[in-house]
C-alpha cells in the first residue's frame, strides 16, 4: 500500500544516491589532482582537502588505479595556453581564439587556488564531477530515476573520464553543459514551457561559449523540439525563444571576434591550420572550416564518406568503456553490448530520438578529422559518454520493464501490435544495413585510392572481410601482427583495381612452418602471374613483391589466388596455430597485400 511518506522516500532517494555519487566521483577526481601535481600547500581549505579527503579514494577505486606524478605540469598541450588566456582575460565578449566560457572557469579556480597553475585542475575537474549529476539529470528526464543513478555512477568511476578530469583541458566543461542542455531540451519536449525554453536556450549560448561548433548539435535540437503533432503553434514559439537567447547571449562574442581579428569564427576556423598541417598540406594562409571539410570531400568522397560514418558511429563508441574492466572482468564487454542494443532502442521511444539526434550532431565536427593528426584523441568525443552510459543502464532495465508489463493483457497485445513489430523491424533493418556498408565501404575506399594513383594496404583485421572472403580463418593478433591463415593450400584476395594498367604487389607472408610449404603459385583472375620460393625468419615476415603487366589486369574486382604446394595440419605447425583445430590443415599466413600501380 503506498503512503505519502514512502512516496516523499521514493521521490527523494534517487537524488540523494546521485548526490553521493557526485561527491564519490569529486574524491576520486582530487585523488588525481593531488597524486600528478601536488603537494597542495595553500590555500588552506585546498590543502585539507589534499591531505584529508584525496586519500580516501584508495578505498573506493581499483589498485590499478594509478596516477604518475607529472613533472612538467600542462607543458605541451592546450592547459598551457588557457591558463596565459585566462590570465590575459580583458572581458567575457573579448574577441579571442578561445571561446570565453571555460577561460572564466579557469579565472575561478586559479583564484581559489591563490594564483597556482593547480587552478586549472580544480577547475577542470569540478567541472567533471558536476557532470556526474548533470548525467543523472538526463538519464532520469529521458527515462527514469534508475537510469539517471547508474549512469551518473558509470561517469563517477570510469577510468578514462577520472584521469583526464584533473589535467585542465575544456572538454569535461563542455560536456556537462551539453549534457546539461540535452537535459533541458528533453524537458522542452516534454513540457513545452517557457522555463524550459529559457533553461535551453541559456545552456545552448553557454554551450556555443565553450565550443562555437556545438550549433551543430543546438540547431537540430530545436528543430525536434519545435515541431509537434499537437499544440506546434506553442512549441514553434518557445523553440524561437530558446533560439533567440541563444544568439543573443553567442553573438556579442561573434561580433567582438568579427572587429577585433577579422574573422567572426576564428575559433573554429585557426584550427584548420593544424589539421591541414597533420595531412601534410600547406597551411600557411587562413582557410575556413566549411572550405577545409569541402575540399576533404572534393579530393576523396568515398573515403571521407567512410571517415565520417566511422567517425560518428564507431570512433567514438570503441574507444570508451576500457576503464570498467577494472572494476570486474569482462565489463567493459558487457556495457558495450549493452550500448549498442540500447542506442537501438533509443528509435523507439521520442526522448530516446532526441538523444540520437543530439549525440550524433554532436559528434559531426569531428567526424571527418578523427584520423588526422591528434584529432582522435579521446577527450575530443567525451561529451558523448554519458548518452552511451544512459543507453547502457536503459536497455537491460527497458528488457525487465517490457518483459514483466507482458503479464497484463493489454501490454502483450500492444507488444504484439503491428505497430511494435514494424518499430522492431525499422531498428533491426538499421543495423543491418549500418553494418553492410561498414563492412563494405573500404573495399571502395581502396578503389577511389588506386584511381588517383596512391598504392594501398589491404591488411588484415578489421573490416576486411571485402577482400578476405574465402578459405581464410578469422584474424589473429599476435604481438605487433595481425594476420590470417590460410585453411587448406589455397585461398584467394579480392584486390580493387581500378583501371588497367601495371602494378606491383608486396606480399607479407610467410609460412606456417620453416619446412613447409616451401613455395607459392600467385594467379591473378587465373592467370600465372608469378612463383614464390618461400623463407622463413623467426624475426621478420617474409616481403615478395610479384609485377603484375596492364594485360594481366581487369578493372573492377580482381581475384589475387594463392595457391601454395603444400598444407600441414595445425597441430605440426606449432604453439603459433594452437588455436586452430588440431586437423585444420593450413599453408600460409597473412599480414597484408600492398598495391603499387606503375
């Protein structure tokens, strides 16, 4: 029987837990800042917490926790220059390469750590803990309390999010406040209120304030939530006004910037000069983003079309989740699988669209530059984070949820429904084709390569599975190498040759024994186009080259066979194979086909 009281205990113990999970992951957070660059002496509130509170995180993080002190602290990266731009600050709209929003953060916490570099640390890192409660915030307006407690756990404790809360770069600011306003725009969507739109117009100018590319994210958010089956003459109003104070609050800085250095979005286009620079073009004169991004796809469509689909929907996501098999073993496995179904789920509910929409969007300035320079690294796509955590703690409890309604009558038949089967069927559908063009795009990608001339690698691993479709096992790291083998004596690669014409292809392989197979037959389309006498190093994989003539070449797909003299059963070819079934007779290994047109 429910009473007002265990209503008021229900209500309040979700806040209460996502409290202490803040506070939990603040002390993990000052454990870090006093172990790389303590000792903290001054002021002196700041010292008690040094000596009195950072300690206890020994007894709430895995020993495998470990933080190295930092001998030359914030030399090499950007926390050297926001902490010279905090310092030169003249006011909040100046015009400045650095957006102004988490340069004021940096003033605060150089003034509460009397002036010390150190400030930068606590400022950064109590940026991270707030968005400990800024995720618990989103995932309980999104979906529910529960969802909202665990996942503001998961970025309470994830190594990754703890190590580089304390080293003073923007980007746990940034991503509490887009978490914070992905928060206010999932409460636009609910409640179409004016509080609402004045909460998430003013996260999204503080948001712009930070990083001026977040309207990439803003403007798709505001169309979602302006536009309603019912009532969409209201929500087309309040989306205006949430828009309206967003420029009014963003375009003072655009102006000053615009007067003061020329270019109205500095911010984002100085950093074109360094990404240019990391592609080894020439950087020397101003160029703009939108030109940068444009000429990217003018040079090379296809690839940069697999750049972005990797950078929007794989980058971002494999690169999380390492830290919690620290906690217990195989969790960082089971959270990504978790994710994966979870993000799926987000399709079928409309605050789960919004999320899809913000993550993705958010994730689009840095699509087509993750694999250029340092633009993979990890702290680039944090933001992300606490949606991919929320779809992890959602979609198990959203299984429970559907799987205990499914005792009530009139849930079974609206889970039965023609409309839940055709959702299930959309998602299903989704993934199917998301991973049919993952799997196939490097194929086209090689291709538009050898078009312009440039030799590519066909390695083995990941998202090979366009060119080593047949008679190969599946890939195998071993140290620095990943290769396949060859099951039988013969097996074939499926080269993306483009045009007719010479080339010549490097082989790295060797044999699956010193003694045998001793030599290779290299076919091109069935056609003899070299024999190999095959040497065996311990220390180095064996490199052949074959000469391919334009005769020999038929544009399009092309079929490079193997065949070698001999197979072996797995068992003779030693510890190297032991994973193989013992009867599995193989020949050759592996590592890559190199193709250099002539």
């Amino acid at each position: 029987m429910r009473t007002p009281t265990g209503d008021r205990i229900r209500a309040t113990l979700p806040v209460v837990l996502a409290l202490l999970i803040t506070a939990y992951g603040g002390v993990l957070r000052l454990n870090v800042i006093e172990s790389r660059y303590g000792p903290i002496e001054r002021p002196a509130l700041a010292r008690l917490l040094a000596t009195r509170v950072a300690p206890l995180a020994r007894y709430l993080e895995p020993r495998s926790y470990a933080w190295r002190r930092v001998p030359t602290p914030y030399v090499g990266g950007d926390p050297i220059t926001y902490l010279k731009f905090a310092r030169e600050m003249r006011s909040f709209y100046q015009g400045h390469v650095r957006e102004p929003i988490f340069l004021v953060v940096t003033r605060a916490g150089l003034w509460l750590l009397d002036g010390q570099d150190v400030g930068i640390s606590f400022a950064s890192a109590a940026m991270s803990t707030a968005g400990v409660f800024a995720t618990y915030l989103l995932g309980r307006a999104a979906f529910s309390p529960a969802v909202g407690v665990l996942a503001a756990l998961g970025w309470a404790m994830d190594f990754d999010v703890v190590s580089w809360s304390a080293d003073g770069w923007r980007d746990d600011t940034f991503t509490t406040i887009f978490v914070l306003a992905s928060w206010a725009y999932v409460r636009l969507r609910i409640q179409p209120r004016m509080p609402n739109a004045l909460l998430a117009g003013a996260l999204s100018g503080a948001a712009c304030l930070t990083r001026i590319t977040s309207i990439s994210w803003i403007a798709p958010a505001l169309l979602m939530t302006g536009i309603r089956r019912t009532d969409w003459r209201r929500s087309i109003a309040l989306s205006g006004l949430a828009a309206a104070i967003t420029a009014a609050l963003v375009a003072p800085y655009l102006v000053n910037c615009a007067r003061q250095t020329g270019d109205p979005l500095i911010a984002i286009n100085a950093h074109t000069r360094y990404y240019r620079a990391g592609e080894g073009l020439a950087y020397n004169t101003p160029q703009s983003a939108l030109d940068y991004i444009r000429d990217k796809l003018s040079r090379r469509p296809v690839f940069q079309a697999d750049t972005a689909l990797s950078g929007l929907f794989v980058w971002p996501f494999e690169n999380k989740w390492q830290g919690f098999n620290m906690w217990l073993p195989h969790l960082t496995e089971i959270l990504k699988m978790c994710a994966a179904a979870g993000l799926l789920l987000f399709l079928a509910s409309p605050n789960g669209r919004l999320l899809l929409v913000l993550l993705f969007s958010s994730l689009l300035p840095y699509a087509f530059t993750w694999n250029v320079a340092g633009g993979g690294e990890w702290r680039f796509t944090m933001h992300a984070y606490p949606i991919y955590l929320i779809a992890a703690v959602n979609a198990p409890l959203q299984v429970w949820r559907t799987a205990s309604s499914l005792r009530r009558k009139d849930e079974r038949q609206a889970v039965l429904s023609r409309r839940a089967w055709i959702a299930a069927g959309t998602v299903v559908a989704i993934a199917v084709l998301a991973r049919f063009a993952y799997v196939r795009l490097p194929y086209f990608v090689q291709r538009e390569a050898l078009l312009h001339g440039d030799e590519v690698t066909i390695s083995t691993g990941q998202r090979d599975g366009m060119f080593y479709a047949q008679q190969w096992s599946a890939p195998r790291t071993d140290g620095a190498v990943t290769a396949r083998v060859v099951v039988g004596d013969r097996a074939s690669v499926q080269l993306p040759l483009a045009d007719r014409r010479p080339y010549r292809f490097t082989l790295r392989l060797d044999p699956v024994t010193p003694d045998a197979p001793r030599s290779v037959t290299v076919l091109l389309n069935g056609r003899l186009v070299g024999r190999l006498a095959l040497n065996w190093n311990p220390d180095r994989i064996g490199l052949y080259t074959v000469d391919v003539d334009a005769d020999s070449v038929r544009p399009g797909s092309a079929v490079l066979q193997l065949v070698a003299d001999t197979a072996v059963p797995a068992r003779d070819a030693g510890p190297r194979y032991a994973w193989l079934a013992p009867d599995t007779r193989i020949s050759l290994r592996m590592w890559y086909v190199r193709i250099h047109p002539l």
